[in-house]
C-alpha cells in the first residue's frame, strides 16, 4: 500500500466494505492512519457515508467501485464538501469508464486507483493510476504489478502470449500463499510451477493481456467463476446445492446483467419427473439455508429442458436471453401502476432497473433491486419528482425499505406531503397499540412488538409468514405522547400499557417476538403478562444487549433502551441468531447477554441471513418456523 499511495498518521481511510481484512484493516492502520467505518445500521446509506467522510476529514476511500458510483449519484442530488478526500482505493470488481469522470466533477483532488489480484497472492498484486479514460477503451485498464510482484499471460502449454494476445493469468513473486490449508490437492492445481524457468505460479483463473504500454488489460475468468458486487463466486457451487434437492433433477446457474450494480445470479431447473413438483421459492431458501446471501439465486425458473448447442454442451448464452424477467409479476393479477405519482415512480424504477413494474405491488427487491439501486432509485426519485424534493434523503431511503413498491413509496410521499394534522382535543382516546395483523384458529395468539423505530414496517415479511400459523397481532408505538415519558422508565412503561391492552383483549396464551431494540419491550411485556397469570413464550430475533445503540429510529426508544437495566426474567427464551454476524453487529455477545438475563431455558438457534436480511425473504421463512410456538 505505502508503495502506491503514501499512507501515514496523517490519514484516515473510509472502508464501507472492507474487501479484505489485510488491506482494509492491517495495512491503513500498521502505516499510521486511522481507520472510520459506518454505522452497521446504515451501512447501505451514501448520505451517511457522505456525512463520516466530511466529519472525519477522511482522505482515503476504500471500496468496491459500485460503491464510490453510489456516492457520486448521492452528490448529483445533495451537494457535501468532501474536499478532504486525496486517494480513491477501488478493487474486487471492473470499474465502470463512466466512474473517473463522475468523481472528477465532485471530488477533483481524489485521485483513483484501480487494484486487482487474488486473496492467493497476497489480495493486491497489481495497480492502475487512473488519469484519463481513452475514447476506445472497453474498461479500465488492470494495470501493472506492484513492487515484488509479477504477472504473466500464458498459453494452456504455459508459454508467454504476445502483447495483445489474450491468455490466461499468473501471478508470481513473494506475495503468494504457500497454498490451501488442508487441501493439498486444490493446492496442487492452483499452485503449479513453470516448466521452463521452475517459478512457482498461481493460476488465476482470469484472462487478460498485456498492451503495448506494459499495462494488463482485463478480459473476465476463464472459468465459471463470476463476481457480483465485489463478491468472487463459484457457479458450479450454487449448482451442487441446487443439484442436491431431491426435487431437482438437472439445474445451471447463471450471472445476468452487464451492468455491474444490476449484476444478479439466475436459477434454471429441471425438476425430477412427474413435473411440476419443484417450487421456485423452495428451492431458492433450500439454497440460502446452505450458502451465504451472496450466492443465493435472486430469480429461479423451472424449464422441462435446457437448450443445447450444436456439439451439446449447454447453450448458456440462450438461458440468458431467456433469463426469467426481473419486474415480472409473481402470480396472480397484477394492476400497474396509477396514473400520476405512481407512474412517474415507475418511470424512474424502470430506468435503475432496466424495465418498468408491471405490477404496483411489486416489491423493489424481488425486481433485482439491491441496497446500491435503492440509493440510486431515491436520489432519481428525490430529484425528479417535485413531491419528494423537501423529503431528506436517508428518510425516503427509509421509507422505500419500509414500503418497497410503487404503491407504497407513492402512499409514503403524499403522507409526508399531506397537512399537518390539528391537534388532539382533550377526551379523544388514543388509537390503540394492539393491531390485529391476520391469521386464525386456535392455539397461543403471537404478539410481535416494534422496533426501535415504534413501527412494525421491518417486521412486515415476518408477520406475514406468521400469519399462516395461528393469529398475529402487533404492538405499536401509538402515538407521540407515549414517548415523552422520562427515558429511564420508558421501556418499562410501554411494556405495561402494551400488557394492560393485552389482557383486555382476552388473550391469556400468548407468543411473543422481539427484534432489534424492540426486544427489551418484548422482554418486559413477557413479565408483566407472566406476572398477570399468562402463559407467555419469547422469542427475540436479533435483539441487541441495552447498552449498544444500534437502530437509526426512534431517538425516545433508542435512548431509553441505552438506559435500561434489565432485572432477571424467570421464564425460558429462544434467541433467533443470525448466521451473517460479521458486519460489526455482536449476535455473539447478544446471545451472552440474554443468558445472564434469563433464568430459565434459553435456546439459541442460528438463521439465515444478517441483522436486516433475516427478516427478508427467502431468509424470513426460517425466522418465522423457528418463531411459532409449537405446544
């Protein structure tokens, strides 16, 4: 690092992702900087990053470049001075022709640097200073290997390909890794030595080659290795779990989209004779119980064959044309959107997604929609329609987290633009926190309680999955005056008014769900109604120990849970844990906290997905088996 962009004390770098731990963390701070990272609540957020960068006067970014993209739509929309920024770090993905001359007109003293390598050789083996973007370039260059490194464009007889002549690449030099721990045999076919001059090779599995200029041009992988968003991802993989459900039969996945950001991986399955018996959102969770997010398939078709080219492999260039359609309607009838607001949304969706809903409910996220195109939706949203000009930033990103359709994001712009209402007179009783939310028949009724916003709108996924089990109801906030009781005995006091609505309803068997910063609600509202003489199961999902701070909602609820002192609870608990805790948000110590808490049982079960997709689909399935209560 210090050979190619002199990092000293003098420096603070701003890593969204760190792409690797050595160059995101070791290397900036072993050289004397200072390291800022987001908040894990709004790790998605350009606005935050954008505000981070301006109050810490960070000089170096590090990231994926999809993300320094995100930050540059941001501030087409809201202008920040981050003049403080000297060096861009981009690497793990191609950096978009387009990107040099964005940044140029919103950062002018950052100078970027495009780096490439593989986690093998020591993650950054090559660098490009980019100072101009020549009209007849396909991408920006890969660049040149950095100090004791070298690279190689070999033939498949491992002999040295002209300039310009593509072949595969090979990185020598000190940075390689003796090979994989405990695979020798994987070591062996990676880590191979030249027949000629004995230097030990790492084959990359990548293609490329050299220019005249002794730059390495970037070509893709060579094999069925794809990357999407940063992440290096084995196809074949994904299609050996896929392969193990007892309901497919043949199946190939694939990585749609050219464009980085809209880079997504499609599922296509035959299923086992009689057909008709593999279910696509079966088989995406069979998947995501098995791998991480990101090589869970975002669309999945099931087709009687695969096409097949003239000497009989797989034609996967035709299953791409024939990708299944990322805005297509899942089923039923599908009204489009209305016009006025609503089709002026979908106007501006259609040009982040590539096409236009065909369906006013759809939801953002099922269209191929990610955290990066949500950020570069609302900015086109704030930016062209005049109703959502005055709604900052990071509330509209909100609210398209919240309602993530065009029916929902248009209901969520006229509230915000409709008339303060007039106050409350004295007498008019407060509308109530129990909301019944769907479900029915017999058995314990399940209470899911707020978040640290007071809202149920990240809970949305979950009740509905719930709702197939038995009763819901929610818990919310259910009106501003609640939350203007002293800080200390706030979590306590909504437990009590949420509990005395409770056992005026009639419900005297009740299961109880938690998540996030609502758990302590949940925890105390499990007390009150124990106490009160009904049988109470609680199962928090995610929830955090009372002293972190993690939800970016309420500040009343985010302050009273910061002080409060949980007593002893005497009955059992199940803590749903997710799986993806490496963000920087402690499950682990979580989990520790809710043992010391709890005097009875506690049960801990790992889910799929991390602090916000577990609640998600697919992952959002497993949240909600493991939630039911089953007596």
């Amino acid at each position: 690092m210090q050979s190619f962009a002199d990092v000293g004390d003098q420096d603070a770098q701003w890593s969204v992702f760190a792409v690797h731990v050595a160059e995101g963390l070791f290397g900036p701070t072993a050289l004397g900087a200072v390291l800022v990272l987001p908040d894990p609540a709004r790790r998605g957020d350009p606005s935050h990053w954008a505000a981070m960068v301006a109050a810490h006067d960070v000089t170096l970014w590090n990231s994926v470049p999809a993300q320094l993209q995100m930050l540059m739509h941001y501030l087409d929309i809201e202008r920040a001075d981050l003049s403080s920024l000297r060096l861009a770090l981009l690497s793990g993905d191609w950096v978009p022709l387009s990107l040099p001359g964005h940044a140029g007109r919103h950062v002018p003293g950052a100078e970027l640097i495009s780096l490439g390598g593989a986690t093998e050789a020591a993650i950054w083996s090559n660098f490009h200073r980019i100072r101009t973007v020549e009209p007849h370039w396909r991408s920006i260059p890969y660049g040149r290997p950095l100090a004791n490194q070298r690279f190689h464009v070999l033939d498949s007889a491992l002999r040295d390909r002209p300039d310009l002549v593509p072949g595969e690449l090979f990185i020598a030099g000190t940075g390689l890794a003796d090979g994989y721990l405990n695979d020798p045999d994987r070591t062996a076919e990676r880590f191979i030595h030249h027949p000629e001059t004995g230097e030990r090779l790492y084959r990359t599995g990548d293609l490329g080659r050299y220019l005249p200029d002794g730059e390495i041009e970037f070509l893709g992988r060579a094999d069925q290795q794809v990357k999407i968003r940063g992440h290096r991802i084995e196809l074949g993989e994904i299609e050996a779990v896929l392969g193990e459900h007892p309901a497919v039969g043949t199946c190939v996945v694939l990585a749609a989209g050219s464009d980085a950001l809209q880079r997504a991986l499609v599922a296509f399955v035959v299923p086992h004779r009689p057909p008709g018996t593999a279910d696509s959102a079966e088989l995406i969770a069979w998947v995501a119980d098995r791998l991480p997010a990101h090589m869970v398939p975002a669309r999945l078709r099931v087709v009687e064959t695969l096409p097949l080219t003239g000497n009989g492999k797989v034609d996967r260039k035709r299953l791409l044309e024939s990708a299944p359609a990322a805005n297509a309607p899942a089923g039923g009838p599908a009204e489009p959107p209305r016009p006025g607001a609503e089709q002026r949304i979908a106007e501006l969706w259609g040009e982040v997604l590539g096409s236009r809903p065909l369906d006013r409910e759809l939801v953002f996220f099922d269209a191929g929609g990610n955290s990066l195109l949500a950020a570069r939706f609302v900015g086109r949203v704030r930016e062209h329609l005049p109703e959502a000009a005055h709604v900052p930033f990071d509330v509209l990103l909100r609210a398209l987290l919240d309602a993530p359709t065009v029916a929902g994001l248009t209901q969520r712009l006229a509230t915000a633009a409709a008339p303060e209402q007039p106050p409350v007179v004295a007498g008019t009783p407060e509308r109530s926190a129990l909301l019944p939310l769907g479900g029915s028949g017999a058995g314990p009724v399940q209470l899911v309680v707020h978040d640290g916003t007071g809202t149920l709108a990240a809970l949305r996924a979950l009740t509905t999955e719930l709702a197939a089990s038995g009763p819901v109801f929610g818990l919310a906030v259910p009106g501003v005056d609640r939350l203007e009781l002293d800080p200390a005995i706030l979590v306590e006091e909504l437990a009590v008014g949420y509990a005395a609505e409770v056992r005026a309803a009639g419900f005297t068997d009740v299961s109880i769900v938690g998540y996030c910063l609502g758990a302590p609600v949940a925890l105390e509202l499990a007390r009150a109604l124990g106490e009160a003489g009904a049988a109470v199961r609680l199962v928090v999902v995610s929830g955090h120990q009372a002293t972190h701070r993690l939800d970016g909602g309420c500040p009343s609820i985010r302050d009273a849970v910061a002080r409060y002192e949980p007593q002893p609870y005497a009955g059992d608990l199940t803590f749903l844990r997710p799986l993806e805790s490496d963000d920087g948000l402690p499950e682990r110590d979580s989990a520790r906290f809710w043992h010391d808490v709890c005097l009875g049982d506690v049960t801990v079960v790992d889910v799929p997905g991390d602090h916000v997709s577990c609640l998600q689909p697919p992952h959002v399935a497993r949240v909600a088996a493991a939630s039911v209560d089953r007596r």
